[in-house]
C-alpha cells in the first residue's frame, strides 16, 4: 500500500506541476486572447478569467448535452473574486451568455444559456496560464482526490492504481487527429475528441469518480476508434476488452433479484441466452430490420433508460419481450424515478469491473496497467490473454458458469 501511494503521490505531482492548463476558445474570445486585462464598465478585468469560464461552461455542455447553466454567485465570487458580477455582465453584454432565468429570492439563482453560435463557430485551444487559475484547480484537485477516496463503492486500493495507470497511457497524436478530420463528426462529438486528444497528449489528465461508480477520464470520451487504434501505454501498443451487450445482461441480474417469479418462463431463457451469449443486440438487428448496430443500441437504451412512452420502438421491444418489458416499466415506476434502472445498472457493471476484475488483475501482478472504459478494460498487447482469462473467468463466476465460452468479449 505505501508503494501504491508513493506512486498516486508521483502521479499528483505530475498533474500539478504543470505551467498552464489546456482551455476551449470560441472564436468570439480570439481577439481578447490576445491581451492581458480589458475594461468593462470602468473595471479592469482578467481575459485569463472570462476564457476560464467560457472554457468552463463548454466543457460541461459537451459532457452533459445540456446547455442551461445555474451560476451560483457563491462559487463565481470564490473563483474569480468580488468583480465576478462583471465578468459576467460583460459576456452577456457581448452576446456570449444569455440570461434564461431571473433570480428569485430562495426558490433559484440565476439560469444562462451560452449563445449557441458559439458552438457551431470555430473553437480552438488556449493554453492558460494564469497563476489564480492553476492554484485553484490545483486545490479543487487535492480535494477531489481526498473526496474520491471515499465516494462511491469502488475500493480505494484500485482507486489509487486507477489513477496512477492513467499517467502510464500516450496517444498517437497525428493518427487521431487525422482520424478526426477524416471522418464525418457532429461538431460537439468533433470537440470533445479534439480537446481530449490534445489534452492527454499535453498530459493534463483528467478524471472524476461518480456517484454512480462510473469512472470518467479522457480517455471514456474517446472515439472508439482512436481508443482502440491510438492509444499507447508505456509507449507499448495496447487491446481493448469489453464484455458484449453488458448493460441487458446486466439487466438479468436485476430480473433474477427482483423479478424471476413474474416473468413468462420461455421469455426469460430467451433473454438469459441471448444475453449470456452475447448476441443480443445481433437478434433484434434481424427482428427488427436495422443495419446499424450502433443505431440499434441507441434504441434500445431508450426502452431501457427512457420514460417508456408507447412510440414504434418500445411497441416493437414489448413484441418480442412482454413481460420483461413490463417489469422495465413497473421497475421505473416502483422506484419513482424512470433514471433509477440505468443507475443500478451502471452500479453493478462498475461494481464487477472494478471491484472484481480489475482488483484480480491487480492482484495478479504489479506490472499490469489498465485503464478503463466504463465495461471495458485497455491493457498492453503483451498482456491481453491473461488478462481476458482472468476477465473471462469473473464474468463466468458472477453468472452461474452459464456464459457460453468465448462469445463475451471483443477484443
């Protein structure tokens, strides 16, 4: 364990001792970009602080899709200060930030919205250098890490490994971004590859633990081409492992806690199989007549994580599974909370890829370094078979020894 801290030490250190941190500059910002301060209604304010915020802002539009901020003045004064009222006043009166939503004494703070030309104009990076700025993100960093430790239920022994192995991992720089410009990209999904590709080249890594058990990191933001194709560990080519329709067959173990008894017997076996097999998604691409695999999935998480309205998908799902898509409504229902399934979803597949296989792996050898990506495990070329053995093995022993062999993984 001291070894493991020593290296989570190392790791932090590398982290913040960093010169400037890579930010989003939307074409509106170049020109300021350029200088140090500006003057708003008589007041010398930092450019280094309304790109800081613009970058902020964006950044959490391309992860949450959802362009509604609630600035809270509490946590805007304590980042940028007493003037934090005319940074903003300032990107609202240049038409960069619109107000949505008035304050209202007790009930709620003030609501924006970003103008979204700005998402569809050109967005570059700026590489900010601001001492404020770093100190601060270096203390939101420390005390994150301190948080993470005891959020969520992954074993903080991993935890400490997890992070450490992120800084093992490099990218083919030239390969993804010829990928990136190559390919047809939605301009938010274009972004957010770029700025990650970029960001784990400069090595400023980034991660979060959720409540949910999910680890994100540059690296499950990631096309999956580039993360199969480009990313490197200890300069080493890498593999990806991940189990088969992992998010249905996890479902069937919330049927069989929750729900065996009211579910047609022959529905149930036909699921188990399909699920158990990894074929699931391959069955419905033939029932319902859909080529795109990916389009497929798509789908299916509506049926799954959606309110369940009676639209052609879900009639289509109910078809061939009634009473298992009956239990997914009365589930949502019961919870009081039509999210709630997606979440214990994701609590058990992160629950059994961290806490069961990536604990072996570690436990295993010293010299394993994996990153994760949600129900995935990157892991060198060299490394790969035992590795999938050991995955292989944990996914048998948490399902019965039902898994029909081989018929889990992609690699």
């Amino acid at each position: 364990m001291n070894q493991l801290l020593e290296k989570k030490s190392t790791s932090r250190k590398s982290s913040l001792d960093k010169k400037y941190t890579i930010q989003f500059l939307p074409e509106c910002l170049f020109e300021i970009s350029k200088i140090r301060h500006l003057y708003h209604k008589d007041r010398k304010l930092k450019t280094s602080y309304v790109i800081d915020l613009v970058h902020n802002l964006i950044l959490k539009y391309y992860f949450r899709k959802e362009n509604s901020y609630n600035l809270s003045s509490l946590i805007l004064k304590d980042k940028y200060g007493y003037l934090y009222n005319y940074y903003i006043n300032y990107l609202v009166e240049n038409d960069i930030l619109k107000l949505v939503r008035n304050h209202s004494k007790g009930v709620n703070s003030r609501i924006y919205k970003l103008n979204e030309i700005i998402l569809k104009n050109s967005i570059t990076r700026y590489k900010n250098t601001d001492k404020v700025i770093l100190k601060k993100i270096k203390k939101v960093y420390l005390e994150s890490q301190n948080k993470e430790t005891n959020s969520n239920n992954i074993l903080s022994d991993v935890k400490i490994r997890l992070v450490e192995d992120l800084h093992h991992v490099e990218i083919d720089y030239p390969k993804s971004i010829f990928f990136l410009d190559s390919s047809k990209q939605e301009v938010d999904i274009y972004q957010k590859n770029r700025y990650s590709v970029e960001a784990i080249k400069d090595k400023n890594i980034f991660y979060h633990f959720d409540n949910y058990g999910r680890l994100h990191t540059n690296f499950t933001i990631l096309k999956s081409f580039i993360r199969k194709n480009c990313l490197l560990i200890d300069g080493e080519e890498t593999c990806e492992i991940d189990i088969k329709n992992s998010q249905p067959l996890f479902l069937s173990k919330i049927i069989s806690r929750e729900g065996k008894e009211i579910i047609k017997k022959d529905e149930l076996e036909l699921y188990n199989y399909l699920t158990k097999n990894g074929i699931f998604y391959q069955y419905l691409q033939e029932k319902f007549q859909i080529k795109d695999k990916k389009l497929l999935k798509e789908m299916i998480y509506k049926v799954f994580f959606g309110k369940n309205y009676p639209n052609k998908l879900d009639k289509s799902f109910q078809k061939i599974f009634p009473s298992i898509y009956q239990f997914i409504k009365d589930y949502k229902k019961i919870k009081g909370d039509y999210r709630y399934l997606s979440y214990e979803l994701q609590k058990l597949e992160s629950d059994f890829i961290f806490n069961n296989v990536v604990k072996k792996v570690y436990n295993t050898s010293e010299e394993f370094i994996v990153i994760t990506c949600h129900d995935s495990i990157i892991c060198k070329k060299k490394d790969v078979n035992m590795i999938n053995s050991i995955f292989d093995d944990s996914l048998k022993k948490e399902f019965d020894d039902t898994l029909h062999n081989d018929c889990v993984f992609n690699i």
